[in-house]
C-alpha cells in the first residue's frame, strides 16, 4: 500500500503521520502546502510539498508518486473565516478536491476525504449516514459541495464526517476546546461556554485511526467517525476542569445567542457511529480518555 496524506501540517494530518510511519506494508507520502513541520520529528517520511489550489501540481504528484490510496484531509476550517472569505474557502475545500478527484481517476486511486457534521442543518441529533444535509454556513456549503465533487469520483471512495476535533500538535497555532478551557481556566480567566449545542467530540487520534481503517480496509461510501458521548460544550468544560482540578466557577454557562459571530453554528448535530464500528472495527476513546491523553502529551511536550 502506497498512502498519499493532503494536509499533513495540520492536526489530522500530523495524527496521520504519527500513526503510519511505521505501519508495515505501508509507504507513506506526506503532502502539505508550505514547509515539512514534522521533518524533526519524523525525518524517514517522504515529504512532497503540494499546493492542491494548483491543478497542474495537483496531477504531477500524483503521477509521480502513484500513490494507491490517498487520504485527504486538507481544508480551509475556521467557520467563521470561511464565511468571510468565501472565494478562498470555495477553492481550498471544493476546486482542490476537484482536482484530486480528477487525479485519483486518472490513476486509479482509492481516495478517503474527510468531511464535517456541519454539512446538517443543527434540527436534530445524533444523526446516522443517511440523514438529509442541509447547511447553515457557508463552511457547512463548501464541505457539502466538496461531498458531491467525491461521490461522483469513479474510482473507489469514502466519505469520513466527523464532528468536533480536539487534539494537541506539533507547532500547530489553532486551539480547541480541551486546552481552550484549560488555559483559561489556569489564567484565572472567566469564560462564557454554550450549552444549548451539542456534540459528540472526537479524539485528533481516533480519527487518524478511523481514516486508517477505511484506507486499510478499501472502505466505499459515507461512515460517521466521532466519539460516542452526546455533550454540550458546557459539559465538556466542566469535564475538563474536572480532570485538571481547576475552578468550574469560573465557566458561565451561557446559550449561541450570546455570541455575535460571522458564521451561524448548527445547534444538535453529533453522530451515530454504528456503522464505522460494525464495518470497519472503529473504537474511539471517551471523552474523559481523550482529555487524559491529551493531558500526557502536553506535558511531555512541556
């Protein structure tokens, strides 16, 4: 197996990365826009750099490497900068993966992109496989779009949603709500956290493994891949102050019309993940786990 990662800079990606180096049997491919953050780290990982806006480069790296499955993770993710900046986030997350499409038929590769529970409109929740899309964001739009650029790919392909990502990574500048909290809370800082949304939060590492197990096993068609725990942001922040024995008094629970943002968020999504279990062996951590993991990790870092 020759495996192709898009986006190897980012969280998933480095996940990715950290997780198949040493796979037997499988030869990786690192790809990102910019420079190789994992060199340090992981210096016996090919590493291509690839701007997937650029068709033409697009199609030479895969002609070149060959590679038989390709694992796209790269996006454009910050809501509310995708509302914003719509013209940018169309392109990074629907035209690239156009053209990876359009590369993956060329030379026959099997291709896994991973997708967003908030291609839902927020009505209900938890949601299984099946349940009608219907986004309340522009972000929500373009990862809905970039869904159909894949299911029309006539090579083998599979759709990955996943809902709420947490996870620490190497010179990784983004935050998420586990050390969002934590830091907040260690500052001594008051913060407002939602509790009229929920979600199922998802492990940076059990997703790489979810991504793993559909390249591994030729998985074909759309598999949710989340943690299983239906939780309010609010409830996640009591559970992360909890775990670090830091103040909860400091968390105000608080409901989405407290803050003006660009970008409109689902309210209920979350997912039934049956499937990704049944099919392909998937098992992810509990929330409390993923904070523990978590946890060790920063500090080793430290």
């Amino acid at each position: 197996m020759k495996l192709l990662i898009t986006g190897s800079n980012g969280l998933l990606g480095q996940k990715l990365v950290a997780l198949l180096h040493q796979q037997v049997g499988v030869q990786l491919i690192a790809t990102s826009r910019g420079e190789n953050k994992l060199a340090a780290l992981y210096p016996q990982v090919r590493f291509v750099p690839l701007d997937l806006t650029n068709p033409a480069k697009v199609q030479e790296v895969i002609a070149t490497e060959q590679p038989t499955h390709l694992i796209h993770t790269a996006a454009m993710t910050n809501v509310d900068e995708c509302e914003l900046h719509q013209e940018a986030c169309w392109q990074n997350n629907v035209t690239a993966t156009e053209y990876l499409v359009a590369a993956c038929e060329q030379h026959n590769v099997h291709l896994v992109h991973v997708s967003t529970d908030f291609i839902f409109s927020g009505e209900h929740g938890p949601l299984m496989e099946e349940a009608a899309p219907g986004p309340v964001n522009f972000y929500g739009q373009s990862k809905l779009a970039a869904e159909q650029a894949v299911q029309a790919c006539r090579t083998p392909w599979a759709i990955l949603r996943t809902v709420l990502v947490y996870g620490t990574a190497h010179e990784y500048g983004r935050t998420n709500i586990v050390l969002w909290v934590r830091d907040s809370l260690r500052a001594g800082k008051h913060i407002k956290v939602v509790s009229d949304q929920l979600r199922t939060p998802t492990l940076a590492e059990d997703l790489a493994q979810g991504c793993w197990l559909a390249a591994k096993h030729n998985a074909t068609g759309i598999y949710h891949i989340s943690g299983e725990e239906l939780l309010t942001p609010y409830q996640m922040a009591l559970q992360v102050a909890e775990f670090f024995g830091l103040d909860a008094s400091l968390i105000e629970k608080v409901d989405a019309s407290t803050f003006s943002q660009p970008a409109t968020r689902p309210l209920r999504t979350g997912f039934i993940i049956t499937k990704a279990k049944t099919d392909l062996g998937y098992q992810p951590r509990t929330f409390a786990q993923g904070i523990a993991l978590l946890a060790r990790q920063t500090d080793a870092s430290a």
